[in-house]
C-alpha cells in the first residue's frame, strides 16, 4: 500500500506539474508515460501471478487495484489541476474527480473484498466472476470514451480550450484501464 500511495502521490505531482507548464503536448506526454507504465506495471503483475499459479481472486485483486490506482490519479490530477493550477475556467471538472472517485473507492473495495475471503481461506468464484463481468462493460466504456473524444474533437486539444488538460488524462487514463482490464480478462475463469 506504501507503493501505491507513492506512485499515486508522483504520478499526481507529475500531471500537475506539466499541466502548469500550460502547453498540452508536454502534459500529454507525461500523461502517456504514466498511463504507459501503470499499465505495464499491472500487466506483469498479472503475469507473475498466474506463472505462479496464484488463485484467480489474487488476480482480480490485483487487477482492481491497479485500475484504482488509475482512477484515483485521474480523479486527484483533474482535482488539483483545476482548482489551483489553470486560469481557465472548466466548469464541469468537478463532475469528473467525482466519478472518477467513486470509480476508485469501487474499485478498492472491491479488492478489500477479494482480499478478506482469500484471507479467510475462501475463493469465491461469483464475486471473481462478477468483476469479469465489470471488467467487460469497463472495455466497452473505456472504448466508447475515447471514440467520443475524437468525434467531439476533445483530443488532441489545444490549450485555448479549458479542458485539454482533463482531456489527455481522459484519453490516456481510458487507454490504461482498458489495457489493464483486457490483460485481466485473458485469465482463467
């Protein structure tokens, strides 16, 4: 959990801070190098977990939570990003870090959950089965989200606009949970 905190405390300062810098190539690079690595990071998790034969309830918690991690960067960058940082006004910001909260607070219990019945000895296959089930309608969201950034022209955006900086985290966020979630789901049921 100290990791996880860490990475969520860098990887927040780090979109911050290139958000700043008010030029939105520079903050969606840094966007996708973190998006790139929290989910390259989840991926061999997953990996080293099923090379050791780990029970697939260790995997789905493991899975959620690197999608909270995910999440909850998402939800504390647009937080900070646009309550102290940009100039420009963005009046729906806060509907955003609200679901995206949500998202990760979900997300996290689910792996409490997960995690208290491997503890106690069970495996409960309806509860793994049911995070498969989510993680199938989180693809077909994540997908729809972006699809929808290009038909609207919300990505690549230009710094004119109030929102191009919630635009890359979207964008790069919605790539990492979706690539996170399809690694999960070529597990074993």
């Amino acid at each position: 959990m100290t990791g996880w905190l860490f990475s969520l405390a860098a990887t927040v300062c780090a979109t911050v801070l290139a958000a700043s810098a008010e030029q939105p190539t520079l903050q969606m690079a840094a966007v996708a190098v973190i998006c790139v690595a929290f989910a390259l990071i989840a991926i061999r998790d997953h990996q080293k977990l099923r090379n050791t034969g780990a029970p697939m309830s260790a995997i789905a918690s493991s899975t959620a939570r690197y999608l909270a991690l995910v999440w909850a960067w998402a939800a504390l960058a647009i937080l900070i990003t646009y309550l102290f940082v940009m100039d420009k006004h963005w009046a729906e910001w806060w509907q955003f870090f609200i679901g995206f909260l949500f998202a990760a607070v979900a997300t996290i219990g689910f792996a409490v959950l997960l995690d208290r019945d491997r503890s106690a000895g069970r495996d409960d296959a309806m509860l793994v089965k049911m995070g498969r089930l989510l993680l199938q309608f989180q693809v077909i969201g994540m997908a729809a989200g972006v699809i929808s950034l290009f038909v609207d022209h919300k990505f690549p955006r230009a710094a004119t606009h109030a929102d191009w900086a919630g635009c890359n985290i979207f964008f790069f966020g919605a790539l990492a949970i979706a690539a996170i979630s399809l690694d999960a789901l070529r597990s074993r049921m």
